[in-house]
C-alpha cells in the first residue's frame, strides 16, 4: 500500500458496535448450532448400507485385476 492510501484508511471512523442488531446475530448462530447439533446426534440409517456395497465393489475390483493380471502372465 501506499502512503496516500494509508492516510485515507487512517481518517476513515471507527466501527460503532449495535447491541441489538449483535443480540440477533448472536441468538440465530446459536439456533443454528442447536439445529446443527440435533441434526448430528441423529442416527443416520442410510450411512448404515454404503459400507458393505463399497467392500463389495472393492473386492470385485481386486478380483477382476488378479485375473487381469493372471492372464496377462498367461496363467488363466
């Protein structure tokens, strides 16, 4: 920055704090966080289904790259 620029940002007023306008930030952030926290503790069922799909897609994936690579050697 520049000097002239600093002189500028030097003149310019202080932030003035509205007590009403931070007591309604303040109140919707902690309603957010409650809903957010509910939303957490919940049990999620459909996380519950995706773990053994996966483990199933790897295994089918390793087991068709062992055969790749057995008949690329010529075993198969």
């Amino acid at each position: 920055m520049t000097d002239p620029l600093l002189e500028l940002l030097d003149g310019l007023p202080s932030a003035r704090l509205d007590e009403s306008r931070a007591d309604r930030i303040r109140v919707r952030c902690h309603a957010a966080l409650v809903h957010q926290r509910r939303r957490v503790n919940r049990p999620a069922r459909t996380v519950r289904g995706w773990p053994p799909i996966v483990v199933g897609l790897g295994g089918l994936y390793v087991t068709a790259l062992v055969h790749q690579v057995l008949a690329l050697y010529g075993l198969v």
